[in-house]
C-alpha cells in the first residue's frame, strides 16, 4: 500500500485529508464511537480510545503501581512525576502490543480536577487544590505518557472538564463559577498541559456547570482548542451521553443531543461499551435531519484521526516497536516506584523522635488495620507484589505486629451466627464463630470471619456469604452500618444496596427491604483491638501505629464523605497506643486529608496509598535514610465545619482553598517537615519591564543533608476586586548539604498579575501595590518584599452589563442562557440581588432588561445601599419560557456619577441575562479619590471599597 496519507515524509494535514477523503459517509461515523470499527478496505485497523493509567496501567493485570497521584503531586517534583508517567506510557505499550484491542494508547490520565474540598470521593485523583501546582504536574506527568519524540509514546487526556468535585447526584447538579472563579481558577489548570502539546486530549465531566452539561461546553471550543497547537480529541465520559436525555433530561431525542455535542466538541462518544449501534444510528439520523452536517461531521472525524497519526499508526516504524512485556514491573521501575512512595511521604509533624536511630530501635511494634495490607484503588493497577509498612520495617530490625481491630461474636435472638468454612451463607449455630471488626470511617464497617479468614459479602442472590478478600468492585458489596435499636441491639443495614440483614425461614441471612424485618444482634467485644495494641505497643522500643482509609470505602468514585475524621475505632488505637509508649509515630495513609482527637502525638507522617514499595519508603524514611521531602498540596482544615457546602464552587465568596480561608488549617498548604533545619535570608525582588524577579538565600542550618522545597507567594495588597490572601507564583526544590547555602531565583510575566475583570470579561493587571512572599509553605513565610505593578486603574462600568458579571451576589443560581451558549442568573429566593460596583449613572434615563419567568415578576434597581439605598427604578418581567426571554424596560429616577447598582429580584425563579442602562452620558472617568467621594454617602459603600483596598469585599 502506497496510499499518500501512509507517507511520514508528507505534512500531518495533507496525510490526514488523503484519508479522510478515502472514507464514507458510514465510515466517517464509525470514527465517532470509543469503539472505532475497521476499514478493512483501506487496511484501517480499529481503535478504541481509553486506558486507565492515572498512577501507573490498571484494570489489565500485575503492573507497576505508583502512589496515588496526590501522592505523586506531593513530591513537588515535576522531574520525578515526568519519569513514573513514562514509565506508565512504557507499560502500556507492552500491553499494547501483547493484546491491542484491550489496551489502547489513548491514555485517560492525568486528571486535573481542583482539590477544592477534601471531602470530594475522588481526592486521591487529583493533584492540588492550587491550579499552578496542577498544571505543573498534569504537564509532567502527561509529558511522560507522550515522550518527546514526534510520533506519541500514547495519547494522555486530561480529564474532567470542568468544575467537577462531588460525587453526590454528580450527573445533575450543576457547579456555580462565577466568571472570576472560572478564569482565575478552573480553567488555569488544563492551560498548561494543553498549550505544551503535552496532553492531546480532554473528557468532559459528568456535571453541570452553570446549568449547561459539561459534553456541551461553549468553552471546549472557544477555550481548549484555542490553546492546543494541534488538533485535539475530545472523548466523552462513559455513558455520559445518554444523560443528555436520559439524567439531564436537557434534550428530548438523542438525534438532537448528539448533534449539539458533536457542534460543541465531542469526537468520541463512550456509550454502552462495545455496542456502537445505538450511538451511530443516532448520529446518522442527526445528519438525516440537518442537525448535523457533514462538514461537522468531517470535523470530528480530524481529531480523531489526527492522534492516530500522531501514534504512529500508519507510520511503516514507530520508536516505540521493540517495547515488550520485559518493561512491566521491571526493575528499573520496581526502583522508581520506591523513590516516588519515599518522596512522596510528608512529615507533618516530630517532636524529635524522628529519624529513628537504630541503635535505640531494636524492636518495634507496627500497629493497624493498614500496618500489613497494601489496598488498591479504583484506578491502581494489579499489585505484582507488596511491601508493607511490616514488611520494609522488619527488614530493619526485630518488627511485632498487631492489626489492632476489635474481635466480636454476633449473637441473635435464634442463636450464635456463624460463617460456613466453605466461605457459603452464614446462618445460626454452636458455637458461634468469632468476626475481626474493621472501621473504616464514617460509619462504614466491614466484618471478616476468623475461621476463614474472608470477609462477608452479598452475593447476587441477597444472600450474606463469606467469600471476598476484602471490600472491592465497582459496586463494593463488603460493608455494613450499625443501626442501633434498644436494649444494646443492632441491625445490619448493607451500604451498596440500602437494605438490611435478616434471618429467613430457611436459617440463611439474606437481604430485606424492611427494617422492621431485620435482625437484631448483640455486638459482644471479645477482644479489644486498642487494648491488644497497647498491650504489644508497651513491649516495643518503638511503635508505630499505621491507620488510614480505605480506598474503596467511605469516599470513592459515585461517594463523597461527609467528614474527614479518622475512624473512630482506628482515632481509640491511635490513643491507646500512645498511653501505652510515648515513643509512638502515627503513620497515616489515606487518599484526603484527615483529623484525629490526640493533638500531642510526637511524630505523624502522612502519604497517599503508595502502591507496591510504600513499605520500603516509609522505612527509608522513618530510619532517616531519605529525608522526608513531600510537601501539602492542599489545606488540612481542623473540621469539616470549616468547609463551605460541597456543591458551592464559588471559593472566592466562601473563602475556601489555601487562596482565601482566613483561619488556622490544621497543616497548611505547603506543609511539610524536614529532619534539618533551613534558613532563609536576602530576599530580593526586582520589576524589569514585563518581568518580575525575586531572589532569596536558603541555608542548611542542620546536622544533616536535607532537601528543602523554597515556595514563592504574592499578594495584590489593593484592588477593586477581592483578591487572594496568598497565591503560589512558583517553587523550586533544593538539595542541600549542611552548611550550604544557595541562591533560589524565581522569574515570572507581570502578565501572570492579571485577575479577571468582570466589568470587561478580560484579564487586567491594575496599578497596585504587591507583597512577594518565600518560605516553608502558605502559612510559613520567613521573608517579604514589597513592589508596584504600574498597571491600569478600572474604569467605571457603563452602558450594557451581562447578569453574570455582577461583582457579588446572594440567592442566586448561575445557570444557561441558552441551551448552546451564554450565562445568566437565577434568583433562588425573593430578594436575591446581584450587585455592580462603581456604574456611571450620569444620563441614564432608562433600564433595559433581557430576562425570563414563566410566572413574571419584578426586578428593582437599589443604589449604593442594599435596604437603605434609593430606588433607582422598578421593572416589570412578563411571563415568559425558560429559554425565550423577553426585553423589559422601566424608566429610572435621576442620578449622575458612580454609584454601586443593586438588581433585587422580588420573586423566585427570574431569569436575568443583562441589563442595558440606556441614555447613559459618557462622561469622562474620574479620579479613583472622586468615585470614592461619591460612594461615602452610605456606610456601606466606605466598607466595601475600604476591604477592596486590602484585598477584601464584603457581600
């Protein structure tokens, strides 16, 4: 075959076209499922997109598994994360070419959703809740997946877009961003590995985002694609089609779903696995109807044919060829996986205990439900193999273990119950068999029978067996909440299903619908697993208890949590043990942050689950081996009450993230300890043109070689919007011998300054003062310096204003314009307001509104002062259908100069898209002291622009 677009030597374009052109109409289509079929004619091969590889290749059997990616991210080494996704890349491959059809090289990985709120199931996905951190990680690991050759090691995907952090109704509730939130935040984590080439595709989230499905995005195109320098695919989450008729309900057919997200920038439908029938004939009756075009349709089509170009695919060679199974689990990446576990590992606390000398360590007690078990997550790879934290500490030295979980007998009314040695149903017997009670947080236990060693489960049948290894599957059937009933009893309520435990006639537990039926048990404690720990904690020179969550349980994929509190049975552990030895160190391994009830532990550390070599690190580490070099990537709050409702995405209004929280966090954003000490010293900073430069010394002041991560902040100290407290500006890691000193220098655009100005809907760098900060994290900063940004001063608003562009707000929904673009506001409740700061009022005569309610309404114009201010004017909004608004307009009483306009909705559900002050003059601005002056009529008006001159408003 000699076809034009199998010549490597012709431009990507060319190539692509020639192909393209070759197809048909159905062939064209088949290109748009996940499960693209052959073209045998043209000697096609089929190509399915999607391999899960977020912390090394899962799903496919034994391969090298890394710390979780917010492990990875707290490395703070873009270095390191770079080399574990190559060498994912690299075991991909191998499968690749061992079963190409059940392992694609389209990569859905990184993910760089926000850790906005730890209580998010899927924290453990992510990297930060810092969009610079996210991108620079996303970016290295997505450049390890690729490789830097011209022709792709796979294709990584950024995923998901965009504003998706809860689990809770994940398919129909929609995340509010606020222009500035959307700018300032969301999107400032996918720029990075985009603009870069390194990440060649995107998937939509589940969401909503102000009311529009995420897969019908405006910003996919008008955004995304604007910064990718090559064609770039767009791969819809699994089964999230169909919600666009189905969960969301947003169309009525699917013909018309598709074609609109087909428009918007979808190229790959991910729809009922394998079965492409039901997607294609959608399409084909888009095209049919005119929803479609083949123009569109030839649209999609490039992207998707484009990154199969840029695999290599038609290529006669790749560099990739020789790639065998001999890269998977090898020992060039069994060492990696240990080095990044090590890393990864943060000291958040020592008293001194810390590193462990062996000479005044010869035994130590390793205490736990996660002291000898390695857990996978949703998206780990197969372990090949696992060390513990028993295994690497016993490898040190004389190690005793104790799992530490309470050991109960489960009594009913007709008896004992026991478990089958068969590992079949349990039912009632003598005597009664003894279960291990594992707490695994907010209220979800898991019972494992001691006779057999496996834990209880129910099976398809409703029945209640003991057969698994442990909580696990998509749909985890292993765990249990304790309902409490009188007199000491409880029933069994079974988490995935809702259902409860009860005996049936035939003398097996079963599923039941009604709690009535359930069976009431007695709970006896026959062993208490504090107590064993304490007891075996007191033998030991050391202890070292290692508590934790469960990857699977109580936050996952489809769950979030409600609290960040360690389990109870685990915090009593944690207790007992300490009473029992001072010298304990408390290990914890969890996806999220967590809290405890015992402030004065003298040592805590802290890692992600750290796959197949976290035993080893967390040896290297506590022995003083490695120092301990991970560092935060998101605020550990003291309680989950400090935290705003999960669905509010607005941080800038609830004063969420390291960026804007005014309180004390339990560890900050950046935290991480050292077992040496640095000092920071000669902080310098400097404004060149468009650069801005900052200079500091770090020293080792220590005893010992330490690698310390030197962190640049900045703070816009007047403004007149909000502005962050403290926003990372960069960071570098350095490693230093003790004594040694070196100079950090970091460079930036005066551009990177620019917060959002809803007032024009663009980037604005203001004339104000800055303060640079450096130290050990958000909260640890040793060292500032003040500079000037000569920059512009913002005009006052004029004319036109889109609702959406308000500068605060309260009651209001963000939410769809109209089904294909544009943004509006809903009110939520009478008297819900938005408001407009600094609005030149001289001439205007009239208001006109765009604006929807199907039972009308009124909106008022207030001034200055929300209940004191004077109406500005009244007007009326006629009925009208959710997406058919309709022009309003009401005369305005007489005002001139600057004032803050107030837009009250009178009645529920008033659908606002702009407002046109019409007759306005066009006065010339005038000077920032005037329009004070004019907004000091009210007490409020001074508040607001008293709070926005140091980087606070109030709403």
């Amino acid at each position: 075959m000699n076809e034009p677009f199998r010549d490597p030597d012709l431009p990507l374009a060319e190539r692509i076209a020639d192909l393209q052109a070759r197809l048909t109409v159905t062939e064209k289509l088949a290109l748009l499922h996940q499960y693209q079929a052959p073209v045998e004619r043209l000697g096609v091969g089929a190509f399915r997109t999607g391999t899960e590889a977020l912390h090394g290749l899962a799903w496919l059997g034994p391969a090298t598994v890394f710390p979780q990616a917010v492990g990875l991210a707290s490395t703070w080494d873009p270095e390191l994360v770079r080399r574990v996704g190559e060498a994912a890349g690299e075991e991909v491959l191998a499968f690749h070419h061992k079963d190409p059809s059940g392992a694609g090289r389209n990569v859905w990985a990184p993910v760089v959703n926000l850790l906005r709120d730890p209580r998010w199931g899927r924290n453990e996905e992510g990297y930060s809740e810092d969009p610079l951190l996210t991108g620079v990680m996303a970016t290295a690991y997505a450049r390890g997946l690729r490789g830097s050759a011209p022709v792709m090691r796979t294709a990584p995907t950024l995923k998901h877009f965009l504003g998706y952090n809860n689990e809770t109704y994940r398919c129909v509730t929609s995340s509010n961003l606020p222009p500035r939130v959307l700018h300032e935040y969301e999107l400032p984590a996918y720029r990075p590995a985009l603009e870069s080439g390194a990440a060649v595709a995107v998937m939509p989230s589940y969401n909503l985002v102000n009311g529009r499905p995420a897969h019908l995005s405006p910003l996919i195109g008008q955004v995304l694609r604007a910064w990718a320098p090559d064609d770039l695919l767009v791969v819809s989450d699994a089964y999230a089609p169909g919600n666009l008729t189905g969960l969301q309900g947003y169309y009525d057919d699917p013909a018309e779903a598709y074609a609109h997200a087909v428009r918007a920038g979808l190229d790959s439908f991910t729809q009922d696995d394998d079965r492409a029938e039901a997607t294609l004939g959608h399409l084909r009756e888009a095209l049919e109807r005119g929803l479609l075009t083949e123009a569109d349709l030839d649209t999609a089509v490039r992207h998707t044919l484009s990154i199969r170009f840029r695999l290599g695919e038609f290529d006669p060679a790749t560099p990739y060829d020789d790639i065998t199974e001999a890269v998977v689990n090898c020992p060039e990446h069994q060492a990696l996986a240990r080095e990044a576990a090590a890393r990864s590992i943060v000291l958040l606390k020592n008293d001194g205990l810390l590193p462990l000398a062996p000479a005044a360590c010869r035994r130590i007690a390793v205490l736990g439900q996660l002291g000898d078990t390695l857990l996978e997550d949703w998206y780990s790879g197969t372990l090949p193999y696992e060390v513990t934290a028993r295994a690497g500490l016993a490898e040190r030295c004389e190690t005793v273990f104790c799992e530490a979980v309470d050991r109960v007998t489960l009594t009913a009314d007709a008896g004992p119950v026991v478990a089958g040695l068969d590992g079949g149903p349990l039912g009632i017997g003598t005597p009664g068999d003894r279960f291990d009670l594992f707490d695994w947080g907010g209220g979800a236990i898991a019972f494992r029978a001691v006779a057999t060693g496996r834990f209880l489960s129910v099976d398809d049948d409703g029945v209640l067996v003991n057969d698994q290894p442990g909580p696990n599957g998509w749909e985890v059937r292993q765990t249990f909440r304790l309902e409490q009933r009188t007199r000491g009893a409880v029933v069994l309520r079974h988490i995935s299903t809702g259902r409860y435990i009860g005996l049936s006639s035939d003398g097996v537990f079963r599923l039941v619908d009604d709690a009535d039926a359930a069976t009431w048990l007695t709970v006896e404690v026959v062993e208490s697993g504090a107590a064993a720990a304490a007891a075996l904690a007191a033998t030991a020179d050391v202890a070292v208890v290692v508590v934790g969550d469960h990857p699977l349980v109580n936050g996952r994929e489809t769950e979030d949590r409600t609290d960040l509190d360690l389990a109870p049975a685990q915090d009593a552990v944690v207790r007992a043990v300490r009473a029992a030895n001072p010298r304990t160190v408390m290990v914890i391994t969890s996806g999220y942050p967590v809290t405890w009830s015992d402030p004065d532990m003298p040592a805590v550390l802290w890692s992600s689950h750290g796959g197949q070599e976290y035993g080893h690190a967390l040896a290297d580490v506590l022995f003083g081996d490695a120092d301990p070099q991970g560092r935060l990537t998101q605020t550990w709050y003291r309680s989950a009450s400090e935290l705003p409702d999960l669905l509010d995405y607005d941080i800038i209004a609830t004063d969420a993230t390291y960026l804007y929280y005014r309180g004390t966090p339990l560890y900050p954003f950046g935290h991480g300890l050292s077992y040496t000490v640095f000092d920071y010293s000669g902080l310098t900073v400097a404004v060149d043109g468009e650069i801005i430069a900052a200079t500091v010394t770090v020293t080792n002041t220590g005893s010992r070689v330490g690698t310390e991560v030197v962190q640049f902040y900045t703070h816009q100290r007047r403004s007149r919007a909000k502005q962050p407290l403290r926003r990372l500006r960069g960071f570098e890691r350095v490693r230093l011998a003790p004594g040694e000193s070196r100079a950090v220098t970091l460079t930036f655009p005066v551009r990177d300054l620019a917060f959002w100005d809803v007032t024009r809907g663009a980037f604005a760098v203001e004339d104000a003062p800055h303060q640079l900060m450096v130290g050990r994290s958000a909260t640890d900063l040793r060292l500032s310096a003040a500079f000037h940004i000569e920059g512009e001063t913002i005009p006052p608003r004029r004319g036109g204003m889109a609702a959406a562009d308000h500068d605060a707000y309260d009651a209001v929904a963000f939410v769809d314009a109209a089904k294909v673009s544009g943004d509006a506001v809903r009110s939520e409740a009478e008297g819900a307001w938005i408001l407009f700061r600094d609005v030149e009022l001289t001439g205007a005569a009239s208001c006109l509104i765009e604006a929807a309610s199907t039972e009308g309404g009124v909106v008022t114009l207030r001034l200055d002062d929300l209940l004191h201010g004077p109406t500005l004017g009244a007007i009326p909004v006629p009925p009208a259908g959710r997406y058919a608004p309709a022009a309003s307009s009401g005369e305005l009483a007489e005002a001139s100069g600057v004032h803050d306009l107030y837009v009250v909705f009178e009645n529920v559900g008033i659908t606002l898209g702009r407002l046109e002050l019409t007759g306005t003059g066009r006065a010339a601005p005038r000077s920032p002291g005037a329009v004070r002056a004019d907004r000091g009529r009210t007490g409020r008006g001074r508040m607001d622009r008293d709070h926005a001159d140091t980087g606070r408003t109030t709403t």
